[in-house]
C-alpha cells in the first residue's frame, strides 16, 4: 500500500490517529477507563498504549518491552504526549508526609524513557 506523503506535521498526526483507529490498533478511551485507581474523574480521549504494545507483541511474536501507559495524539499542537501514570498515585496519595519535589525526581529517575518511547 502506497502512503501518500503529508504536507504537515498536522496533517501527519491526523492520518496516523485515523489509520490506527481503522486497523484496530489505536482505541480511544477515556483516561478514567484506562486508569481508575488515580484517574476517576478524567475524562480526557487517550489511546491505551499498553494494549497496542501487547496486540503488536502477540501478533508478531515479538519479545515485550517497555511502553508508557498513555498517547495523546494532539495534532494542533504537533506533539504526541506520552502519558505514564501508576507510579505517581503513591507520591500524590502521601503528598502531606513527603516532599513531594524529592518524590517525583526519585520517580523520574527510574523511567527508561528511550525504552519506554
């Protein structure tokens, strides 16, 4: 198949949310959905990468790796935003007994973000 070229970032964002959304790769769900123990009442449309990432894994046997939790295709904006979620509910949970700046630098310290994207 014959892709045809895209004029803008924009434009290129947009074919990539429809094209995965149409092969069955990219399901829109609301953030609270996906993540209910920190996100009850987001109702922000995100793809669950995740899921892409198991369905890609299992499809062409491929060994697992790391994924974020999240993608926020934004056109407009011309960025996509990976969304990684779990591992703050702890430090927001316990907010009044830590640092909360310490926290989260420990937190970010452990990603993989190369991996992860």
């Amino acid at each position: 198949m014959k892709i045809k070229k895209r004029e803008t970032i924009t434009d290129y964002l947009m074919y990539l949310e429809k094209r995965g959304m149409e092969t069955g790769y990219f399901d829109l769900q609301e953030i609270n959905k996906i993540h209910k123990s920190c996100c009850s009442h987001a109702s922000t449309q995100v793809i669950d990468f995740d899921k892409i990432k198991d369905k890609l894994v299992k499809e062409y046997q491929l060994m697992t790796s790391k994924s974020c939790d999240c993608l926020k295709i934004l056109p407009t904006k011309q960025c996509i935003d990976l969304i990684e979620m779990k591992s703050f509910v702890d430090i927001f949970k316990n907010f009044k007994k830590t640092r909360i700046d310490k926290e989260i630098e420990k937190q970010v310290a452990k990603f993989n973000l190369i991996k992860k994207i």
